[in-house]
C-alpha cells in the first residue's frame, strides 16, 4: 500500500506561549486505565427525533458494532482526528516523539495518503473539525488551534486558547453553530468557530471516570472516545446525558490485537455508518451500532 503520494512540508511560526521549554523529555500521557461504569439506565429522551424527521444512526443503551466492510489503514498512523465530508476522509496524527505530526487526506477504500501536511515540533497535533471549506486542528498542550485551507492544506490563520485540546467536532444541529472540544476531562469546552472563544461548557452526566477524547458530532449528539479503552460514549449536547455506551472491543480481536487504543470517529452522512481506527491499527472499520 503506498503510504503518502506526497508530503508537504510546512514551516509553521511558533506562537509566542506555545514551545515547550528547554526540557527535551517527550511528553507522555497517563496511560492509567480509567474505571468505565456501564449504562444501566436511560434517562428519558429530552428530543423526539423520529417526530422532527431525523434519520437516527444509533439506537439507546448499550450497545456494540457490527462491522460492515474493513479497509486498510496505515499502521504507522498514530490516529487523533477523524473526519468524513462530502465522501472524503480526513485525519491528524500526532506524535512528538517522532516529529510526525500531520494532517492528511486519506482515500477511504485503500488507506493510502492521498496528501499530507506535516506540522512540526513542538506542536503534537489533536482532534480535527471541518467549518466550510477550513479545517480546524487542535493540538495537545501547545494552546495552539490552526485553521487550514482544506483545499490547498495551507494555514489560513491560528488561535491561543488555554488549556489541553484532545478531541474537536461540529455541532450544527438544530440552528447550532459552535465547535464541541475535548480535553481530555469530563468537561466539554463550547467554542465559537469565528473567534475560537469558549462560549460555554458540557459536563457530562453520569457516574464513573470519563476521559473524553477523539469526539465525532452527529445530530445533537457527541460520540467520543474514552481514552485508553475500546469504548465510546454517546453524549446528548443538549443536557449532557449519556444516550449510549459503545463496546468496540471485537474490532481489535478481528485483527488478533494488533495496534494501540481506538481512536478515530468518523460519521458518513451518506451511508449512515460510522468508520472507526484506532491508534496504529492496520485496519478501520466500516459500522454500525446495534445492541448488545
């Protein structure tokens, strides 16, 4: 499989705030797995979609994957943003350690790079989110956001905010028009895709420990990966509540374990399916979720 077709290299300017200091110790996550509390009880819906006419891709409760078609993914990839527009695949890796943090447009059905960007140190690229014809990316302890041409990948202009940044997605439900961002917590930051300012926050409802990360908005609804394990929650953005806990764990067994953690959302609009990767996974998976 031809991994990049080409790469463009980008010589990005440092923001004052955002290098890490002198220390040259690659940073590192706490890799402590969090205690998941399964969904037992649903609280009551707050919408009723089926009446307003939404085609609902994820039924309530607990639920799994059933896979629908597997590709190829690059297993060099350490996956942080996933995204689908308009048939197109998009995603960011973020890898400090090895300087190799980029976005690239990525053919579905093959895995191959299609093009790439490479964003350099000391930046450790995140979550990724289409506004219009820009791409934003959120990156992890630099406090930096850019803002690309989705066309040309060229950086059309950044922005400070403070913080982690993990995941990042768009919710434009129902007259919304405001970016949802992970850090990492169970907080969820709003932010005004304009001016990138914090216009609010989600906590989420529920017992247990969540560690949101990778984040994929649908219909009022935010997926997001829950760092270190192989679930994903479905929040409502609405109230915070948990409408569904994903168990994907049968995605590393079909590849007999191979790869790091699940990491990667990706809604398809056109088919109604998810695709779903994980951190130096050779495969992603085309599916849908349906319960347990």
């Amino acid at each position: 499989m031809i991994r990049i077709l080409f790469t463009v290299c980008l010589g990005l300017i440092v923001m004052a705030g955002a290098c890490q200091s002198g220390d040259s110790t690659p940073p590192t996550r706490d890799s402590t797995l969090p205690t998941v509390a399964p969904v037992e009880s649903i609280p009551p819906a707050t919408r009723d979609q089926q009446a307003a006419g939404e085609a609902d891709p994820t039924p309530t409760g607990q639920l799994t994957v059933e896979v629908v078609r597997e590709f190829d993914h690059d297993p060099d990839a350490w996956t942080q943003g996933y995204l689908i527009e308009q048939g197109r695949l998009f995603e960011s890796t973020g890898d400090w350690e090895a300087s190799e943090s980029t976005l690239r447009e990525v053919d579905p059905e093959s895995g191959d790079v299609l093009r790439s960007v490479d964003v350099g140190q000391p930046f450790f690229s995140e979550g990724i989110a289409q506004v219009g014809d820009q791409i934003y990316m959120i990156t992890w302890q630099d406090n930096t956001a850019f803002v690309f041409d989705r066309e040309t990948f060229e950086v059309d202009t950044t922005f400070s905010y403070d913080g982690e940044g993990w995941g990042l997605c768009l919710d434009d439900h129902d007259g919304n028009n405001r970016l949802v961002m992970s850090d990492g917590s169970e907080t969820l930051t709003l932010r005004d895709p304009v001016t990138f300012e914090a216009t609010g926050t989600l906590q989420l409802v529920h017992d247990g420990s969540f560690r949101l990360n990778e984040l994929e908005c649908v219909d009022g609804f935010a997926y997001a990966n829950v760092w270190t394990t192989n679930i994903i929650v479905r929040i409502d953005l609405a109230t915070g509540e948990i409408a569904s806990t994903i168990d994907a764990s049968p995605l590393k067994n079909l590849m007999g374990g191979a790869g790091n953690i699940l990491n990667g959302i990706a809604y398809n609009e056109a088919t109604n399916t998810f695709l779903l990767t994980g951190k130096f996974w050779p495969s992603a998976f085309e599916v849908r979720f349906v319960p347990r």
